[in-house]
C-alpha cells in the first residue's frame, strides 16, 4: 500500500501536562487505522492536529508527500481530510440538506444539494431523506447526516471519533459495510474507538498511545479484545464481577409513568412502569432519543410527576425536585457531561460541592465548608483515579473520560440508596470502564437499587440482572439479563414487546 499520511515526531504540551510526545506513524491509502489508548492518552490532541484544530508544537506531516500544515479545518478539508466528531453538530429546527449546506464552502442550490445527497446516501447504503427536519432524526440517522456531509467532500482520509457510541447492532454493520466500501475505493480511515471487538472486526492497523507516546502498533486482527486492552493501559485488566445474591425489598417504584418531554424534539414518556430491589440492577436498553433523557430527567426530579407514580420505599416522591431527592438518597448521573453533569468553567471543588453538598454535609448554617469540599474532590480524584493536574482545574480542562470517571465517582462515593445513570461509560476507556462497572456493582452489592441507561448492549449485560428497553418513550417489561439473545434484545428495542403484549390480551 501507498503512504497516505506520515506523522514525525508530532509533540504538543499544555500547562502542566504533554498531550503528544514525538508521535510518529503512518496511515497508507484504503487502510482502516484504529487509534487506541486510555482517556488522557493524546488521541483527541493528535487528531485536532490532523485536522487543524491544534498547531503542534513540534514535528511534521505530510500528506500524500507533500508537507501538511492545516491552519484550520477548512484547509484540513480543502487537502482532503474530513471528520465525523462524537459530538454531532447539527441544528435540530433546519432540514437535512439545509445541515449539510452549512458545512460546504461553497454549497450548491438545494435541488441540486438535495439530489446529490439522495446518490451518495444510496450509493453507501445509507438512505437519507434531504428534506426531514434533523429534530425528528434518530441518533443513528442524524449520524448519516454527518457521514454524508463528509463523503460529499470526496475526503482522501476520514477520521471517526467513537461512531458507534449511540448506535443499534444492526445500524453498526450498515456503518461497517460503508467504511469497507470507502475502503476498498482507496480512503484512508483513521478510527478511534474503545470498542475492542469492533477494532478488531474493522480495522487493518492499530497505533497505540499511552501517556501522549507511541507505545505498541499491530494488527488488530491478531490480537484478542483484551491483549488489546492491556496494551492500551499497561497492565492486566480483571473483568467486573460479584458474588451471586438475591435481591431483597423494593426500593423504587415506577407505575404508570407519563411525563411530555420538555424538549420540542424529545420523546415523551408513555406509561412506564418497573421497579427496582436492594442489591439489583436494572439496565435500561435502547437507541438513543427515545425516552432517556426524559426517564432520567423525571427520576432525579427535574422533571415532576403525581407522588403516586414515582416511589421510595413504597411513599410517593414524584413531587420531590432534586436536592430533596438528594436527601433521600436518590442520586442520578446524566448522559451530558458538560452543562449537566458537571459545570464547565467550574473546578472539580466547585462541582464536587455542586451534588454533594447534602449528602456529604458540605454546607453549616449557610456557610461553604472548603476544606471539607476539597477533600470531598480528591478523594473522587484518587478513587477513580482521575487524571488531572488537580482539584482546582476546571471540569472542561478534562478529557471526556476522565471527567466522566469524575461525575461517577462523586455520585457512588455519597452512599445512594438509589442511583440511576446514563450512560455511565460512554467515550471511556477499557481499563476505566471496567472500573465503574465494578463499582456499580459494589453498590449493588451494598443494598443499592441501581437503575443503568446505556446504548452499550454489552456493558448492560455485563453488569445486569434485569433487561428493558425504551422505545418511543415506551418501555418493555424487564427479562433476566443472563441467557438473553442479541436477537431478542434487538427485538425488545424495535418495540416488538408491544405486539406480544396485545398478544397476551387478546
């Protein structure tokens, strides 16, 4: 194969840490390129690099031979480099087409635009209709969206950064199908992703960083999902588990569930019912826009509802908004990092204070207890083992996965007798994955009621003893998790469990 692009010695440093340290490699023509490492380890700096979002400090790329400096994306995309981010960037009120012309230099009138998108989406497999409004797009269709936008550049390298986080299984092997294609017409893709499985069914190469440095490369198809993972963090990974227990009383109930989405273009919860024992876990399947959101929204309280429908040891706290239910001990993580979770601009003090200050008493008399918040953010630091110069750094200054590691770990350490997350291990690494899981089920272990939303099938029958899946903001009745088929899952997620419930009523 021909030498696509060529990295030397690519270096980049921050205050106080080295993102990149003399990162060399090489990406030939038609090769699909996995980009592995740990949260913290150099892949978002390097790719911003490739794709002029971030000047290096030192070394050099050359592209198809010729030196390669993009001062910006729009030169990145004019040599031929394109991106699908993790984060979409669409606007959910305008159109398809209307999306895509916003990121086209110079777009063409939308009959034209409208016509060469339904080609390309045909031609890939990835069937898109130009004229539905983004808002009413699956995950997964708004995905094609940003694929789309990207092919129609006519990209010579396409990186891809976590495309499969919020996709089904079945919408996953439509995306591979279209990436060999691109393959086989001779495009580079550069692919990171901390699904080891899905590396080792796609791509042809691996680089692995560690630390910003260049630590190992192979053949990914050689190499087991964990002799992957532990060339990423160093060392040997040890599977979540824990010893086998029945459940004891119900501690949260849900009946008849139905709260209108505050977003124009969410789904609305219709009549959700479930409960959760002591020592369970309960994973909530589905693809993403389905009722998440609002599920976790009407659990923590942000959304209310009639006391009867949400309960607590069997009494009502539906009415109850989110610090009263922090009091209680029922304690939620949502998807959104940052803005929701966790608060950008603040350090990770002020946002250890922003959850805890109830249950860890950080507040006497209307006064701040600092010293106590602080000690309250290191300890988050330390037992989740995340990866920042300190407690006084803003939560945005953090990668995705180590600020992830840090929302977690704030709400397991404050004793929850409820706690609901979503997406707890979304954009995190293999070795701190397995680490949440495994303190998941440490709660569970304890006597928590724990409540996993989460588009990772696998992760939910990991660490799952129950099953259910949200569609169109309906949800399936639980199944045990164990002996479930990806088929049956695939089944439950489609909706199907309400043909089977009118089946039992007729």
């Amino acid at each position: 194969m021909t030498n696509l692009l060529t990295i030397e010695g690519l270096t980049k440093a921050y205050p106080g840490v080295v993102a990149n340290d003399n990162v060399s490699f090489e990406i030939a023509e038609g090769e699909v390129h996995a980009l592995l490492g740990e949260n913290g380890a150099g892949k978002s700096t390097l790719v911003k690099m490739i794709y002029g979002l971030v000047k290096p400090d030192k070394g050099r790329m050359t592209l198809r031979g010729q030196p390669f400096e993009p001062a910006e994306p729009r030169a990145a995309r004019t040599a031929g480099v394109a991106m699908v981010f993790q984060h979409f960037s669409l606007f959910d009120a305008l159109n398809v087409a209307e999306n895509i012309a916003l990121g086209m230099e110079n777009p063409p009138r939308m009959r034209d635009l409208a016509a060469r998108i339904r080609e390309v989406s045909e031609t890939y497999g990835l069937p898109l209709d130009p004229s539905r409004t983004v808002g009413d797009l699956s995950a997964g269709e708004r995905q094609r969206v940003e694929i789309i936008r990207c092919l129609l550049q006519d990209p010579k390298l396409l990186i891809m950064d976590e495309p499969t986080s919020v996709l089904t299984p079945q919408e996953v092997e439509i995306l591979f199908k279209t990436l060999r294609k691109l393959s086989s017409e001779g495009t580079a893709i550069l692919y990171i992703s901390h699904k080891l499985e899905e590396i080792r069914a796609l791509c042809d190469a691996a680089t692995v960083l560690r630390l910003g440095k260049v630590v190992d490369s192979c053949n990914p198809r050689e190499k087991s999902a964990s002799e992957l993972a532990e060339m990423m963090v160093g060392t040997k990974l040890v599977p979540p588990s824990r010893p086998a227990a029945e459940p004891g009383e119900v501690v949260l109930e849900v009946s008849n569930l139905s709260v209108k989405s505050a977003n124009p273009f969410g789904t609305s919860l219709k009549d959700i019912s479930f409960t959760v024992r002591a020592g369970e876990v309960l994973g909530i399947g589905g693809v993403a826009g389905n009722g998440q959101d609002e599920l976790l929204a009407a659990l923590s309280g942000e959304a209310l509802a009639p006391n009867d429908r949400v309960k607590l040891h069997g009494h009502g706290i539906g009415r109850m908004g989110p610090n009263p239910r922090r009091h209680v001990a029922v304690l939620t993580a949502p998807e959104e990092r940052l803005g929701h979770a966790a608060a950008p601009d603040m350090s990770l003090i002020e946002n250890a204070l922003l959850t805890g200050a109830i249950r860890e008493n950080l507040t006497r008399n209307g006064f701040l207890n600092w010293p106590a918040t602080r000690a309250f953010a290191e300890k988050i630091i330390e037992r989740f083992d995340v990866r920042t110069p300190g407690a006084n750094n803003a939560a945005r200054s953090l990668s995705g996965g180590n600020l992830q590691k840090f929302v977690i770990g704030r709400e397991v350490l404050q004793r929850p007798e409820v706690l609901v997350v979503n997406q707890p291990t979304w954009g995190v690494d293999a070795s701190a994955a397995a680490a949440i899981r495994q303190s998941i089920l440490d709660l569970a272990d304890n006597g928590t009621a724990v409540v996993v939303i989460s588009q990772d099938l696998d992760e939910l029958m990991e660490i799952s003893d129950r099953f259910a899946a949200l569609n169109e903001g309906r949800l399936s009745p639980s199944k045990p998790a164990r002996g479930l088929s990806m088929e049956e899952i695939g089944l439950m997620m489609g909706g199907a469990h309400d043909m089977e419930v009118a089946h039992v009523e007729a």
